[in-house]
C-alpha cells in the first residue's frame, strides 16, 4: 500500500500532501524537508527509486513538479510509478493540460480527484474515464 | 471581508520575503479565527479551504479542526466536501476530536446522494480510527451489497480498513468476497481483490477457504490478457488492458500459490502467457513482468516457468533503463537462493552493476554479490569487491568492509589468504572496520601460529608504510606485541628470500611514531592503550630496549585517561626489578580462545603459490620453556613418572612442560635429533665454536655428572652430560632433567642410554642453551636426577651455576 504522497515543486514548496497512515502534523513536515531534500538532490540521468527508512520512495519528475509516492518493502515500485501517472493523466485530462499553477489554485480539487483514485493508500479505480465521469458530476453540486 | 480562496494565494505568492508572507499568513489566520468565533455561517466553507492552503504551507492550523465538524454536519454538498477535506487533513485517526464525527459519518452514509454517501466511505478508509471502524463496521457491510458500483468499491476499501484495523471482525466479510469476485466493475475488483489481501494477511487460515476463488481469479486474468475484451479501450494503458487488476491478481495468486501446489497447478498456464505475452517496451509492461516473476518465483513453479522467469529477470538486467536494472537486482536478492547456475552465469553483468553511477544499483548489486559469494568464486569476488572499497563512499565502506570480512570468513580457502585479504582490508578501509572484526583478525592469527613471523611481518611493514589506518594500526600493534620477536630474531625472510633485519629499535621507533600520530585523533586512548599493552609485552621479546620501553611508559602515567594511566602505571611497577622471574610468565603468549574462528579450524595453513607474496614461514613456537619456573619444576609431583619400570625418559624438552602439567609423561621419546615443536633455528650450525673446560655438575652417591659446554658459533651454548658411574651396580631408569632460568632457552636431547653401567660413563645426554640476554646474566641449571639402584628408586637435586662467564 502506498503509505503517503507528496507533490513537491522544485524549490520545495508543497503542493500537494496526503498520508494514509497515521502521522502527526510535525513528523509530517520534518519527512517532507527530509525526503524532499533527498530526491531533489538526485541526478537526473539515476533511477526513480531510493531506500528511505523502512520504506522504497518513488518518484518521478513531471515538468516543475515532483511526484513521490513512498510504498511498503514488498510493493512493486514500477507499479507505484504507475499509479502515480494514472493520476497525472486524470488531473491532466480534467484541468486540460495541467500546470503547476493550476494545482496551486485549485488545489482542492487535486485532492478530490485524489480521493477518487485512492483510498487507504489502495488503488480504487482504474479507468481514468470513470474517475473523470465522477468528478464532473460532482462539479455542479459546488 | 472575507477574502476569496483565489485572493489569498495571490496575494501570498506576491510576497517576496519569508517575512512579509508571515505577515499575510498572520493576518489572515486572525480574520480567520475572529469569523470562526463569529460563527460566520456563510463563509464557512471558503475559510475552512483557505486554512487548509495555509496549513499546506506549514502554519500551525488548530484552531481549524471544529469547524470542519460543523462543516461536515451542514446539508450542502460543497460544504461537506469541504469538510471532510479539511477532516482529512488536518486530524489523523488519533485525535480525540475524531469520535464526535462517527454520527455525522453514519448519517452521510444513509444519505440518498452517493456522492454523499462517497464522502464518508473515503473519509472512514482514510482516517478511521479503531472505534469509528467498529462503530460503522455494520453500516460498511450493507453498502458492499449496494447495487451502485460506485458505492460498492468504496464501501469494499473501507471494509479493508476496517479489516486492518480492527480485531476479530473478518467473519462479517468473507461472505461477502465472492460477490465482490464475480463483479464485471474494474473498480469493484480491485477494491474485492484488496480486500481478500487484506483477510489473509490477518487471518492466514482464510487460505484454505478461498482458495476456491482462484479459478475465477484466473479466469479474469486471462480474460484480460487476451485480446478481444470487451472493455479494453475503457482500461487500456500503453496497451495493456487494466495493468493495475492484472498486478493485482497476480499478487493474489503469489499468496495463494505459495504454499499450495494445487492452486499452482491451476495457475501455471495463466502465469506463462502472461510471461510471455506482455509487452516489456514501456514501464507498464515491465511492472506487469516484473510481479509475474516474483509470482512464479515464489510458488513452486514448474521447472519450464522458471527458466522463464529467469530469463526475464536476465533480460531486465541488461537493460538500458535504470529502474528496469534496479528491480531485477532487487528480485535477484530474492530468489538467489533458487537457481545458483543461472545467477553466476550473469554474475559478471552484476559485477559491472557495482561500477554503475547510480547509488541505488550500487547498493542492490552489492547484496547480490555477496549472496552470490561461495568457495569457487571467493578469490575473484573478493579482488572485485576490494576494487569497489577503493572508490566507495564512506557511508558504504563500513557495510561493505563487514561483508567482505564476513564473506572471507566462511569462504576462505585457507588462513593464509584470509589474512592476507584482511589486512588488505584494513589498509584499505581501516577507519571503517569494526572492533569485531578486528578481534576475530587476531584471533584467527593467534590459532595459527605457522602464520605468526608472516603476519607480524606484512602488518610492520604495512604499518611503516602509513600509519592512517586505524583498524591496521590496532592490529598491527597488538601483533607486534605478542608476535615481536619473530620480528627481531633474524630469522625473518621477507618477499625475495632475503633475511629481513628489523633490530628491536625499530619496532620501537615505529611505536614511539603511533604514540606520537595516532590513526584517529579523538580516539587516541584506546591506540595508546593497545601501545602499552605492547610494549610491556616487548620487555621480554626485545630485551634490549628495556629502558626505551620504560621511559615510553612513563609518558602515560600521568595521563588523563583513566585506563591508559592505570595501565602505564601498572605496567611500570610489573618493569621493577622484584617481578624480574616472574615476568616472563606473566608476559608469554595469548593462549588461542577455544571459541570457533568462523570453521577455519580444519583449514589449511596454506602454502605460498596462491599470493603474489611468496614467504617462508617459520615453524613452530618459540621455546615454551620460558614459561618454566625454576622452581616450580621441582614443585610438579614427579612421583607419577618414576616409579613407572617403562616410563620413557623426558627426552625432549617439551617434556619439561608435561611436568607442570602433572601429567605422566606421554610422549614416547622422540628418538630423532630434533625434537619436534622446537624452534630449530639452532640446527646444524656449523662450529666456529669455543670450548670451555668441563665441569662438574653433580657428584653424589656413586654418580657424577660431567658438564662440556661448548659455544657455538650462533651464540647457543651446546653442553654435553656424560653420567659416570662409579658404583659396582647398574643404576637403571635413569632420567636426567634440568630447568633453566626464564632468560635462557633450553633443549635437551634423549640420552644415549636409560642404563648407567657399573663403572662406566658411557651415557651421555646433550643439551643446547640460548641465552637471551647474551652473556649479561650467566647461565644457570636445576638438575633433577632419577634412578634405581639396587631396586631402591633415587631422586637427587642439584643446581650447577658455575658456567664460564660469557656462556
């Protein structure tokens, strides 16, 4: 299971932070500052993946922003990469292009699209149509 | 007024300093607060979303968390959602505050919207607490039996949770699986297919009863792998149909199959079309490969699937893409266990994986390598691995130089070679190699005492060599104390045949350089601590620097370390002049521990052509017979041996020894020149000798003992006993024995003859004599003569001290 998810941009703001495991506020933040100085610092040309505590982080780099999914010892790293673009592709497909500044501003509904995509750090859907039927359904309810 | 969501990001993005953001962060967060105190219904939603960007940001957001409780309780769906984001993130499941939201959540979760209903089944499966879980466990089940898939799935990862979460309350669900199974919805399975993990990693007796599912299982696979389905457009990535459901089956299957040769049976095919069917161009295919090996990896795979996982992995490992590499060493780890012929043959692409750029490959070759490690490949893998200590970083030294020593340990051909890898590796990674590892160095040089002149040799010149290396200098020093005067004797050869001249001075001189640069700075205590016990220990190794090693000692009296001061000032007392009998006993070798060295015991020593450095080792120990007290000699019972009608004559001088020990004497005499175990550096030296006049060594009773020393030309002493007999009777059984001071090496040959006749002195006996203080100390003798005459068993003492000066 995926145990939290950071978007980090590359001069270490967040924007984006879900953990589905318990952690309290200030071991969050000193795990962002630490795997974000981790990963930014890593070459570009080395793999996408890193042994961190007890856990393998994976990420991967799209445009300004880091996506890092942090997965238990017995998971499939190529498949945490996977998931981790699914929800690229669905956040790219509902906002038309996605840009950083558009998760900065609606980061909201980053999080809501997140929530139709995971749950308990399980993947819930797998059909990028379905998630963004969803969504929009719930758009006009606002 | 309050400000729009929208408003505040920009105007805090406007911010150019750290400071002025605070600012805006400040003031905001106290409108914020003033509107909560106000109960500000309209605006609720929007300030609650813009606490939640603050606290993104990382500003302490408490005040927040009631307020997403009203929100949650409002009938608006935006303000709901809202709240429940809020709940999401600024409490987790271990706050208090969490109960009072259990109502609300059930309440949402009868709601006619499934929307509504969606909310609270995310927030329970993210967030739930142990008693929420237990408190909504009834309501989660009737929403698995709704008919709105949408609902079906969620309510099924929520059941996961509380699966998790909860103790003893897997039974409301397993009915529930099958239906879960059967369902057409993607969604729906993969959330029933988590689920059915989740129960079996908490109840693992489950297995039997589900094991029936996996036909179906099976068949879904392999409705997905083959083309034709139905919805593939729906759920094609890179085109793969649903790589997310087929890694999770897959999964599944992997636990089934594990211990049930049955289930894998049924799997085998399915496992070997997607093997070899899907597409290993883009990641998603290689995931799909990638947990298909580990499946057919784990279950008990016929031989045929399991060439072709191997082969796989085989290809990953020769890809181009680093994470393809990654993962196929990080499964190599798993399963080196399974097929060792497969893992050497790509052995040497490992070996390459080692130099890679990336850390993380670097890391996972590592541990393969040394799983890889075994007796036929030891010699090769070790030079690769000594190669990478060079280059590697120094947080992976320590753990690379422990798994060198440990690989070394159980591998090594023979002592020979494991010494010499170890001391490579203490030159090369000294500061990194642990106290263990040092100890189990030395313990192993000590159990091998044919290594002992090597070994001191290789570390001293090593140590002249550079001194930076601590776990070399440690070593080295503690080496040179027990070892040093294989050092100095002169008996040394070094690479080329040629005798090695190291004269005691030296060894001091390299001392007095530790003491004066230690390894480690900080740590010099402990170096100088090893240094005393050196020293002290060379007092009686190299006689000569008796005053260099005093005045050495002295340095550390008064030293603020406790232990080095105690020990230096121990040391000092045990130089005075009353231990001067005692000392050499007390300094003599370790005795090797009885503790197993790593099986090496039944290893061979190991002869010169497998290093590049070949050297003669010198055999045997020195003359134990320092260890002998002159009077503790006479004190061993030697009554056991003289009565005894056949006890063979303590000939050799090791002899001397069994005496202490009290035991009969065992050994059979050892009727060649030489007795074995000696160190025969005095043999067959020709004579540019000096004879000196006989004397007298004992007379009484009928016996007389004539004494013929003679020096010889390497400074031992040979001295042949002739018995004389003057008496008309035969003395028979006759054993002579003598004891020599601590200073003084002794050997003694077999008598000539166990029967003295009657008026005669035909039997002779000859002994040899090194004295290691060359001539300081004159030569001194404790005789002890046993014999029957007249069937009355005689036992006479004496002490000859009149040796001619010089001897």
């Amino acid at each position: 299971m995926i145990n939290f998810i950071l978007l980090i941009s590359r001069q270490g703001k967040t924007r984006l932070k879900k953990w589905f495991v318990p952690c309290p506020e200030r071991d969050q933040f000193r795990t962002i500052k630490e795997v974000s100085s981790l990963i930014l610092n890593r070459s570009p040309k080395v793999c996408n993946f890193l042994e961190w505590r007890d856990y393998k982080l994976c990420y991967k780099r799209y445009a300004s922003l880091f996506f890092i999914a942090c997965i238990e010892q017995n998971d499939n790293e190529l498949l945490a990469l996977e998931m981790v673009h699914h929800f690229v592709e669905c956040l790219d497909r509902y906002f038309g292009n996605v840009c950083e500044l558009d998760l900065i501003f609606n980061f909201h509904k980053a999080y809501y699209i997140l929530d139709e995509i995971l749950i308990s750090g399980e993947l819930q859907e797998s059909s990028k149509r379905a998630v963004l039927h969803h969504i929009s359904e719930q758009d006009p309810l606002i | 007024m309050s400000i729009k969501l929208r408003e505040l990001i920009r105007s805090i993005r406007a911010c150019k300093t750290a400071a002025e953001e605070r600012a805006v962060v400040a003031r905001e967060c106290a409108l914020i607060r003033t509107a909560f105190k106000e109960d500000d219904n309209q605006f609720r939603h929007r300030n609650v979303a813009k606490l939640l960007f603050i606290h993104m940001m990382g500003y302490p957001t408490h005040f927040g968390q009631m307020e997403c409780l009203k929100l949650i309780a409002s009938s608006k769906f935006p303000e709901k959602r809202v709240g429940y984001l809020g709940l999401t993130q600024l409490l987790d499941e271990n706050t208090e505050v969490l109960m009072l939201v259990t109502n609300s959540i059930k309440n949402d979760m009868s709601n006619d919207n499934q929307y509504v209903n969606g909310l609270a089944l995310c927030a329970l499966g993210n967030i739930g607490s142990n008693e929420m879980c237990r408190a909504l466990a009834r309501e989660v089940e009737n929403m698995m039996a709704s008919p709105n898939p949408y609902i079906r799935k969620k309510a099924a990862l929520c059941a996961m949770r509380i699966v998790r979460k909860v103790d003893e309350i897997e039974d409301k669900f397993n009915s529930k699986i099958g239906n879960l199974l059967e369902d057409r919805n993607h969604g729906v399975l993969l959330a029933g297919c988590s689920l059915l993990t989740a129960l079996l990693e908490v109840n693992p007796s489950y297995m039997k009863e589900f094991r029936r599912y996996v036909p179906s299982l099976v068949r879904a696979l392999r409705n997905m792998v083959t083309s034709g389905y139905t919805n593939a457009a729906e759920y094609d990535i890179a085109g793969i149909t649903d790589p997310f459901l087929q890694a999770k089956i897959l999964r599944l299957l992997r636990l089934f199959g594990e211990r049930s040769a049955d289930a894998t049976d049924e799997m085998n095919d399915i496992l070997a079309q997607v093997a070899t069917n899907t597409e290993g161009t883009k990641n998603t295919g290689n995931a799909i490969l990638y947990e298909c090996v580990l499946t057919i990896m784990s279950i008990e795979a016929e031989s045929g699937l399991r060439v072709l996982g191997i082969n796989i992995l085989g290809r990953f490992l020769l890809s181009r893409d680093n994470n393809i590499r990654y993962v196929a060493l990080a499964t190599l780890q798993r399963v080196v266990n399974v097929d060792q012929q497969v893992m050497q043959r790509h052995r040497n692409t490992i070996i390459d994986c080692l130099k890679d750029a990336d850390i993380s490959i670097r890391k996972r070759a590592l541990d393969v390598t040394y799983s890889l490690v075994d007796e036929a490949n030891i010699k090769s893998m070790t030079k690769e691995l000594l190669n990478y200590l060079l280059v590697a970083e120094p947080d992976f030294k320590e753990e690379l130089c422990s798994k060198i020593c440990m690989a070394v340990e159980k591998f090594s051909p023979n002592r020979r070679w494991q010494i010499d890898t170890l001391i490579k590796v203490m030159c090369l990674g000294g500061n990194f190699v642990k106290e263990q590892q040092r100890e189990k160095f030395c313990r192993v040089v000590a159990a091998t005492p044919e290594l002992h002149s090597y070994t001191v040799i290789k570390l001293y010149f090593n140590m002249k060599e550079s001194l930076s290396q601590e776990a070399l200098v440690h070593v080295g020093v503690w080496c040179l104390g027990e070892f040093g005067d294989h050092l100095v004797s002169g008996k040394a050869v070094g690479p080329d045949s040629q005798p090695i001249h190291v004269t005691p001075g030296d060894v001091l001189d390299l001392l007095y350089d530790v003491v004066r640069k230690p390894p480690t700075g900080e740590k010099a205590p402990a170096t100088h601590c090893l240094v005393t016990a050196a020293l002290i220990k060379l007092v009686t190794r190299c006689p000569s620097e008796f005053e260099k090693i005093r005045k050495l000692l002295r340095r550390f009296d008064c030293s603020l370390h406790v232990d080095l001061q105690q020990r230096s000032c121990e040391f000092l007392e045990l130089l005075g002049s009353d231990w001067d009998s005692h000392r050499a006993g007390i300094l003599d070798r370790m005795p090797v521990p009885e503790k197993e060295i790593g099986g090496a015991e039944t290893r061979v020593v190991g002869d010169a052509s497998i290093d590049e450095v070949p050297t003669n080792t010198s055999k045997g120990k020195p003359g134990k017979s320092d260890l002998l007290d002159l009077n503790d000699l006479l004190d061993a019972p030697r009554e056991q041996q003289a009565p005894a009608n056949q006890a063979p004559p303590p000939s050799s001088g090791g002899d001397l020894l069994d005496l202490l020990d009290a035991a009969p004497a065992a050994n059979p005499p050892a009727p060649q020149a030489t007795p074995e175990g000696f160190l025969d550096i005095f043999s067959g030296t020709p004579a540019a000798s000096q004879e000196a006049p006989p004397m007298v060594a004992f007379e009484k009773n009928g016996l007389k003992v004539t004494f013929f020393p003679r020096k010889e030309a390497d400074g031992s002493v040979t001295v042949l006993a002739r018995f004389a007999n003057t008496l008309s009777v035969p003395m028979t059984n006759f054993v002579f024995e003598a004891a020599v001071p601590k200073y003084v090496t002794l050997s003694i040959q077999p008598a000539t003859g166990q029967v003295l006749p009657p008026q005669t002195d035909l039997v002779t006996q000859t002994m040899s004599c090194v004295n290691s203080t060359n001539g300081e100390k004159g030569l001194l003798m404790k005789l002890r003569i046993g014999y029957v005459c007249n069937g009355a068993p005689v036992q006479e003492m004496g002490q000859v001290g009149g040796f001619p000066p010089g001897f």
